[in-house]
C-alpha cells in the first residue's frame, strides 16, 4: 500500500543497547519518545547521518563500521500523519563518550519490552522495533 506513495520524510535511527535494555530520546517540546537518529540530508549517506545525529544529540562519537543494519520501516511521520517516513535503524554496536541529552533533546531514558502505561513512542519503534528487538532477543 506505502510503496506507491513518495518518502516524505528519510530518517536512520540508532538502537543502542545496555543490558538488554535499549535508549529512548524526547525532544523538547514533544510528549512521544524516538529513537535516536535524525533526518539524512541529501549530501550525506544514511550510515554519515546517523553518526552526526548520534553526535548532535548525545554527544556520543560512532564509527560507521559499528552500525549493523536492523532493517527499513515505513510508517506516517508521528504528529505528521500526511506524511509518509522512512526509517533506516540500525543497531549501534558500540561507541565513545558519555551518553547526555543534548541539542534539541529533553529526555532520554533507557527502556526494554515492558513499557510503563504513561509511555507515548513514535509508532515504528512500539509497532516494528520493539517487537524485532524482542525477537532477536536483544531486550528483556
């Protein structure tokens, strides 16, 4: 059904994991959490983009080679439901620096299956990452 429809908006997203829990971000101003990650800009590769996201918004440093490809989802943009998004996620295998909520983020928590009730995420990471998460066993 997505697939005739145009990418509106192209994002990489990254999973980072600590103890079968995975981090979760909130930008100011928003009430939903993301994953971390951004929009890639038509200059750069999807693997550049979320490095320079994940350094923006946590001032973490991550090589491309750490990135494992999770997988590609599309889903109506979260407060945009216009729009169509598409998200690249990968799984950040390691990185560098102390993980703090910077640039335009509020909040950042870690999180795993069992979400509490007050919990608003954006609908491909309660809809498609999660659960994928959960199956490859990563999370709790």
């Amino acid at each position: 059904l997505l697939m005739n429809k145009s990418i509106d908006i192209h994002k990489a997203a990254g999973v980072l994991l600590h103890q079968r829990n995975f981090l979760i971000v909130r930008a100011k101003g928003k009430d939903f959490f993301i994953a971390p990650g951004g929009k890639v800009e038509s200059d750069e590769t999807v693997r550049a983009a979320l490095c320079r996201e994940l350094s923006e918004e946590l001032s973490i440093k991550v090589a491309e080679e750490n990135l494992t490809a999770l997988d590609t989802f599309f889903a109506p943009a979260a407060g945009r439901e216009e729009r169509l998004l598409q998200m690249d996620v990968f799984i950040v295998q390691q990185w560098q620096g102390v993980l703090e909520a910077a640039s335009e983020l509020e909040e950042i928590k870690w999180i795993n299956s069992h979400l509490p009730t007050e919990l608003t995420l954006g609908s491909i990471l309660k809809d498609d990452v999660i659960p994928r998460l959960k199956q490859l066993d990563l999370i709790d």
